[in-house]
C-alpha cells in the first residue's frame, strides 16, 4: 500500500530530525581542545602541489582569508571542513590543510594537494542497455549490442578547474557529444556556463513496452526488417541536442542552474506504424525549446562517496515553449537524502524522491520510469517501470571492512602513485510507487508493478577505489517473491 512507502519515508525522516546538523565525518571535524581558545589572526596561506591548478580555486573553497580574524578553535573547525571542499573539487587524490601557529596571535596555513590525472583518452566500450543486468539476462549477453568508440575526458582545463568531453561513439548507437563546463566567469567565481551539443542515430530503438515479459522495452531493428527492401539497415531514430547552462554559486554549498536548449528527434515511419504514440502528434519528428531550473544543496563530505552529511535537488523543466506545436510536457522532480555516522565504523543512509510529468499521459519517447541509473528499486534492475508519478525510497546500513591505500613505489605516472581501496558491507532496503499511465490503463498494459507498493531487501558488498569507481555485488529479494543477484558499476545514491 502508498501508506507503507510513507512509513518508511517519515521513519527515515524521523531519524533525520533527530540525528542533529551533521554534515561532515565526526572523526575529521573534531577540533583539539585548547584550555584557553584565543583570536588568531591568518597571516599566509601557503599551497602546494598545485602544479596545474590554479591557486584563485583553491582559494575559493576556504572560508577564511589572509589578514582575517577568528577564533582559532573556529578555524581549526573551518580548516577541516575547507579541506573536505577541496577534495570535492575532485582535481586532487589527497588533500590536507595544516595550521602553522607562529605566534600566540598570528597563525599561517599550509594546504598540500595531490593533483590527479586530467587527461583520459578511453576506449569506450558501453552496452546500450539500461544496465549491465538489463544487457546479461533480457538481452542474453548479446555482444551486438556493445557500442565501442572513444571518450576523451580533459579536466582542470588551463587549471581554472574547466572539462571538456568529447564522445565518438559507433555500434549498436552512433553518438557524437561534446560538452565543456567554465565553472566560473567571474572575479566572485560564482557564475559559471555549461555548452552542450550531442548527437545520436540509432538502428535500433525501443519502441513500446508492451511484451510478454511485462516492464521489459521491446526493440525494433533494422536488420529485422526484409533486407531486400529499401529499409534494411536504415536509421530508425536521430536526435540532437544544443544547450546552454546558466550556474549560480551562491554559497559554498548551493548551487542554481538554468539551462536553455533546443531538440529535435525524429524516427522512422516504420516505428510509428509500431507505435503511433511514439512522438507527440503522433508524426515522425518532434521539434522543442526547452527551459528548466535545478537547484542543489551538497553538504556531502565527500561527493563520490558520501558517509555523512546531506543532499538535496529539486528541479523543474518544460519541454515545449511555444516556438513549436510537437511538445507540451511539465516536470519535475525532487530528491532528499541523508548520511549518518552511527561510530565504529557503522554507517547509515537514506533518500527520499519523488517525481511528476503534466500532462499524465506522454508519448512513449517521453514517458517516466523507475529502471534507469539509479533511479531503481533494487530488485527491480531488469523491470522498466513507467508512469507520471513516481515515489522512491532507499534505506542503507553499511560496515566499514577494510579501507588502505595502497603506495606504488615507480608508478608509471606520479597521479597513482597512491591507490585507495575501501570496502564496504551493507543491508539495504527500497520501496516505490508508480501511478500508470492512463492510455497504459485503457489499454490493460503496464499493470503488474503499477499502483502497488513495491520493495526489495538485500546486502551486499561497496568496493571503493581510485578515481570514484564503484563496485557492487548485491543479493536481492523483492516484493514478487523473487531472489537476484546483480552487479552494478556506480554507487547507488
């Protein structure tokens, strides 16, 4: 029932209220205790280490200045959770920010750094399914449909912490992606721009989610059209994207970012014979305007793995602004979620988020679903779960096992001279509500797992290591009564 996803959302909920304002790892933030505390006054601040960064963003994640006052047990607290920020800038393996008191009033700041590998030209190899579960069981480890190509990845551009990503990419889908952040383009560097442009032609495409198997997409090829027609290997779907992003830093941890774009997407008129309900108006092509506006709140202590603190995004978009009749669609979206300490090395964490599209019914190529990244019940890794209205809830309870860093002593480069390796053991519980598309109900479609409360328990294994990677072996059982075991790449929050 709806009223037990609530329980377990106001239970989280509850914890969070009680809980306190943490927000960073109770064991980095402790200060020393001083008998008798003091005004200090921050008279240089040292950086090393930086070899390609620019010391103007390092700076910027401090909240303290040279020549400024203040209490020192005040800055000792402030220096550790400055250090914290300047990891999350995720330019650097190691970070560590020490006071250097000279004087009984004069203080100095020495932050060391260790700067990471900026440039990554990766072969890609990607499977064009949902994910690596999707690929191994639906799909039978179809090695066709692994897409192949090149990503190249240049981060900390001209050291003012500025990326560049170009994709090239052939196979099951052919993408062409190019996408370059400023992060700051003013003195205050706290207004930013992000372009986009990208570009995908597909043989393939999901074209309904009406089979057999109940939640699964089913496919349409090229190659399963009659190669003697003028359709065989065709294109059966494009779109490109441009867009332009508008980032506001108005503290050290919020951020506002409006994004301006334009699409169009076509397919082919095979597909909408399938499917006459696969864009909207019922054509081939689609064409749009789109606005929308996030807002995120990060006090994470660390972004790629968080183990305390809290985040929040709430976003809202329109597809459709009246410069075309094809689209007219509203959304958005909303997700809550918090990490605790409970000591000795014991770790809780839960997310609360929910999402909603006007009008309720969509054509199929806009529609809404539990299935994607991590948006998920865990248990539910192999079900396509689509409506207008989705609740999610996920609850965690992790051990620490093992953390080291490992020492190379003549790495092949100076940024792996170190390796992290952390693991991490966990229990975990989700919950979810769908409501169903109405055209899907007037059909008698996408029922099984709609309107009904759903749940997956399990556990499983984090394995934690350099450069955010992710591992997660994890055993699940779910609300139909049935046992999995999956494999994840990401971390799931």
């Amino acid at each position: 029932m709806l009223r037990s996803f609530w329980f377990t959302a106001v239970l989280f909920l509850l914890a969070n209220s009680l809980s306190g304002q943490i927000f960073q790892r109770s064991d980095t933030l402790r200060p020393r205790v001083d008998t008798v505390d003091r005004q200090v006054e921050i008279k240089k601040i040292y950086i090393l280490g930086n070899l390609k960064t620019k010391e103007s963003i390092i700076l910027r994640e401090l909240n303290f200045a040279v020549g400024e006052q203040m209490m020192l047990s005040e800055l000792r607290t402030s220096a550790a959770r400055d250090e914290q920020k300047v990891f999350n800038l995720r330019l650097f393996n190691t970070t560590k920010i020490t006071l250097l008191e000279t004087s009984k009033t004069e203080v100095e700041v020495l932050i060391q750094v260790t700067e990471r590998w900026y440039t990554f030209p990766i072969p890609l190899f990607k499977l064009a399914d949902r994910n690596f579960n999707d690929w191994w069981v639906i799909r039978e480890r179809d090695l066709s449909r692994i897409n192949y190509g090149l990503k190249i990845f240049k981060y900390n551009m001209r050291g003012r912490n500025e990326r560049l990503r170009l994709i090239a990419q052939f196979g099951f889908t052919r993408e062409f992606s190019l996408n370059y952040r400023i992060p700051y383009i003013n003195k205050k560097q706290k207004e930013g721009l992000i372009f986009n442009f990208s570009f995908d032609e597909r043989k393939n495409v999901a074209y309904n989610t009406d089979n057999p198997n109940g939640h699964v997409p089913s496919f349409l090829e090229s190659n399963d059209l009659e190669s003697s027609s003028d359709f065989y290997n065709q294109i059966l779907s494009s779109r490109y994207d441009v867009d332009i992003t508008y980032s506001y830093r108005a503290s050290f941890y919020s951020f506002h970012y409006v994004t301006l774009g334009f699409t169009s997407r076509e397919v082919a008129d095979t597909v909408v014979n399938l499917n006459p309900n696969m864009l909207a108006g019922g054509g081939t092509i689609n064409r749009y305007l789109a606005l929308s506006y996030r807002f995120v709140r990060d006090l994470r202590d660390f972004v790629n793995y968080p183990l305390t603190g809290f985040y929040l995004r709430a976003s809202t978009s329109k597809l459709g602004l009246g410069a075309y009749e094809d689209v007219d669609i509203w959304r958005a979206d909303i997700q809550y979620s918090k990490f605790f300490d409970l000591n000795k090395g014991w770790y809780f964490s839960g997310t609360v988020s929910g999402s909603l599209s006007l009008p309720l019914d969509q054509p199929y190529a806009y529609n809404q679903a539990l299935g994607f990244n991590n948006n998920i019940i865990r248990g539910y890794e192999l079900d396509l779960i689509e409506g207008p209205r989705i609740l999610l809830n996920k609850l965690n309870l992790k051990k620490q096992l093992f953390k080291r860093t490992y020492s190379m002593a003549n790495p092949p480069i100076d940024q792996l001279r170190s390796i992290p390796l952390a693991i991490y053991g966990k229990i975990f519980f989700d919950s979810g509500w769908v409501d169903n598309y109405p055209i899907y109900k007037r059909q008698g479609l996408n029922g099984r797992l709609t309107n009904t409360y759903l749940w997956g328990l399990g556990a499983g294994v984090d394995i934690v290591t350099l450069y955010d990677f992710v591992i997660r072996p994890e055993f699940t059982y779910n609300s139909d009564r049935n046992t999995f075991f999956f494999l994840n790449f990401r971390a799931d929050f």
